[in-house]
C-alpha cells in the first residue's frame, strides 16, 4: 500500500453515496425551477427561462471552483463573515475529512454544496423574466454568488459565521437559498422596472404543463435538498425526507382551497405554487422538526406567501414570477417558525448534534435569533444587489433590459435565436402535370397572439 492511500481517512460509504445522491437530486432542481418559470411566462419567453437555469449550473460550478467553496467552507478563516483563499482553485480540497461530517470526504462535500450555490441565483433572476438581457444575467450571477450568496452561506453555516456562533439555526437554506434570493428578485425588479403592458394585459401562464412538471422536479429534488444536509444517511435525513413531503402537500392543499374560495376552481398553479412555499417553509427546519410542526409550516407558510403575492400590487412592482413572495417570504417565515418549533430530540437524532431547541422547549431566545438571521440576509442581498445591478445598468454594454422591440419580439427569439416552439402549415399541392397531391410542410415562429389557437397549429 502506498503512503498516500495509507494517510487517507477512513470514510462511511453509505454517508458518501447518500450524499452524492442527494447532489444529483439538488441538480435536477434547477431545470426544474427552469421549467416552473418557462411554464408561467408566455410563450416567446419560454426556451430563455429554462436556458438561464441551466446557465447558473455552468456559471457557479466555476465561481465555486475558482473561490466559492473556499469563501464560504474554509476552515482557516476565523473572520465572522467572510472565509479566505486557502481552497482556491480546489486546493487542498480532497481526502480531507468536511466540514459537514468528518466521515465524508472535502470533495464531496464540495460538489453537493456547489447545487446549492447554482439554484440560487437561477431562482433569484426570475424576477426579471420576459425582459432582462442574458449577456448581463451571466455576469451578474458570477458577482452575485460571490459578494452575496457567498458571505450569507460563511455566516450560516460556517463554524466561524456570526449567525452560526450566535445560534441561528437553518439545516439547509432558508437564509443563504431562500431569503437572499427572494430579496435579490426584489432588486432587479425595482432596477428592470415594470414590462411593457403591465397594469393594462393580462399575463396568464402559456404552459400550466411545463409549472406541474418543474413542481415535480423540485419537489423530487427537494429529498436531496433538505435530507442530504443532514451530510449522512441516517435517521436525521430521514425525518428531514418526511417533513419536507408534508410541508410541502399541506402547502399545495392550502394555497389551493386559498384560491378555490376565490374562483371556485382546482387551480393547478395555486396547488404547484403552495407546495413550492412548503418546500421553502420547511428548508431551515427540516433537520429540527417533527411530522407535526411540518403541517404547520405548510399551513402557515401558504396562507402568509398567499397574501404576500398582493404586495406587488399594493406597491406597484413587477415581480414576474412572484418570486419575492414565495422565496424572500416564505424563507422568512420559515426562519420565524423554525424558532419556534425546534426540537433538541429531533437533531439529536443524528446521534451527535446538540440545541437548545426553540419554543416548544422553553429556549424563546431562539426566535429572536431567528429574526436576526432572517432579517440580516433579506436586507445584505436586497441591498448589494441593487448596488450591483444600478452599476451594471450604467455600464455601457451592461444595459439590463432589452430593448422595447426585442421585448415585444419576445426574448428567445431576440436574445437566444432560437425558439420553444413553432408553427408547421401543411399544404397539398398538386401536381398539374400528374395530377399527384404532395404535402408540403413550411415551419414558422409562431406569433404570440396564436400561441394559444389550437386551430391554427395545423391547417391541412
């Protein structure tokens, strides 16, 4: 045996295949929320929502091997808000044992937070949907992750953070995920300003199809997302896997009756919209709570984020996709209750970590901990956004919008080129010399105004 493989530690390998698992599932969340974006824009919009998504995969797995995972994961770093350099580049980063659990591996846990670090910005740039240029998004998410998710992640869950030595509690992204992207999606909303038709058009989902199938991803990927951070496999995860399902059925069943009160109809967006706001609700807690508390989380979490939509309206804003009041809320409100609700005997459950719980044990402090995160990363991230955004506005060549005829236009065939779908005519003509039909097939953009006409799609 060599010396190096004699010096390497002695890992878990069930703790690292769930772990890597769970990598994956985070990952398919992140077409998911491309998916669940596409299908509530209008069709000209569809393919750049999705394509955006996965640009944030491309873009944050460099910035994370450049000098993300060593800003927010490194050990050497006593500063309370922001790690070194140690990790650059990867340096240093491989049999070493994680942070997260010293039975698996830096490298894995490298990767699995690195999902982490992507679907953040992927969720905060739906704000600016239908009218924010791409070449300046991918700059934007490269900067982001640095000066905002980065810092929110060291100070949450860094063992030398500020929050974390404080007390806060959040098992897999309520603050750093959640809570930094709602507020991020706040900014560029107020930077874009509102789109052309806003306040006079009706701007219904194109696609309800594409909504129900990227609420499927994310909530398969969701397993990954909040039972993966236990960093084991282990009973801790598990319970993390129930309460995250529960939360997030007893969100969709509340946000949905919300709705039927309304229109006296099963709306399938209020069902996919309420399970994501359980999803979200559940995020900080999920490795603290019980079955119980996740009915509440769900419950709550919908009727509040329900209400939160209409903000928008109150102050005149153009949040696109609601995301301020799903993410920036529902992570809040996820923050609040998980002071409320944490269980010392539903951590231990991993066998080694200690809390002092929250309400339901007596420790009421924890809620104001809770607050403090909460309130601490929604005002860092909405405010060093729209810092960065107003700069880049102003930069020539940065513009953030499009401009008035490419928004019209629609911006996959303005900004990509390329389209979610098209237009076949098929013709029969017929030969005047044989006298033999023959089908002819034209492919077109399709218009906006007839993306919904079925009866126009084939015309024989």
């Amino acid at each position: 045996m060599s010396t190096t493989t004699s010096t390497i530690p002695v890992y878990d390998a069930g703790d690292i295949s769930w772990v890597l698992t769970s990598t994956a599932l985070v990952w398919l969340m992140i077409p998911g929320v491309g998916y669940f974006y596409s299908g509530m824009s209008r069709s000209k919009n569809a393919l750049s929502l999705i394509m955006l998504s996965v640009l944030s995969v491309a873009i944050v797995s460099f910035q994370w091997f450049v000098w993300g995972f060593s800003l927010t994961f490194s050990k050497t770093s006593t500063n309370p808000y922001i790690g070194d350099l140690t990790n650059a580049f990867f340096r240093g980063v491989n049999v070493n044992p994680s942070m997260g659990n010293a039975k698996v591996p830096d490298i894995v846990f490298a990767i699995y937070q690195c999902m982490f670090a992507a679907i953040t910005p992927a969720l905060a740039i739906g704000s600016a949907a239908e009218r924010g240029r791409i070449m300046p998004m991918i700059f934007f998410i490269f900067v982001w992750t640095t000066v905002v998710y980065d810092p929110i992640a060291y100070w949450t869950w860094n063992v030398s953070g500020w929050s974390a030595k404080l007390g806060g509690l959040d098992f897999a992204g309520g603050t750093p995920v959640h809570i930094s992207s709602g507020a991020a999606s706040l900014a560029y909303a107020l930077v874009l300003g509102k789109r052309q038709g806003h306040g006079t058009e009706e701007f219904k989902p194109h696609n309800m199809a594409n909504v129900v199938l990227g609420t499927a991803f994310l909530w398969f990927g969701w397993f990954g997302f909040n039972g993966g951070s236990a960093v084991a496999g282990n009973i801790r995860a598990a319970m993390a896997c129930v309460v995250t399902n529960l939360a997030a059925s007893v969100g969709g069943l509340t946000w949905m009756l919300m709705d039927y009160r309304l229109e006296h109809k099963f709306s399938a967006l209020g069902f996919c919209s309420g399970a994501v706001v359980g999803l979200v609700a559940i995020t900080p807690a999920s490795g603290f709570v019980g079955p119980a508390s996740a009915v509440a989380f769900g419950f709550i979490g919908a009727i509040i984020c329900n209400l939160a939509c209409k903000l928008k309206h109150a102050f005149n804003y153009d949040d696109a996709l609601d995301v301020f009041a799903v993410h920036g809320v529902g992570g809040l409100v996820g923050d609040i209750l998980t002071g409320i609700f944490a269980e010392s005997y539903i951590a231990a459950l991993d066998g080694s970590t200690v809390i002092n719980g929250g309400w339901l044990n007596g420790n009421f402090i924890q809620v104001g901990y809770q607050i403090a995160d909460g309130c601490a990363g929604m005002s860092y991230s909405f405010g060093v956004t729209y810092f960065i955004l107003f700069v880049m506005d102003k930069i020539p060549g940065f513009s953030l919008r499009v401009d008035a005829e490419t928004e019209i236009k629609g911006l996959d065939a303005g900004e990509i080129g390329e389209l979610a779908y098209y237009h076949v005519d098929k013709i029969v003509m017929v030969d005047p010399k044989t006298h033999e039909p023959k089908l002819i097939e034209q492919i077109h953009e399709i218009p906006t105004n007839r993306v919904n006409d079925t009866t126009q799609l084939n015309n024989v």
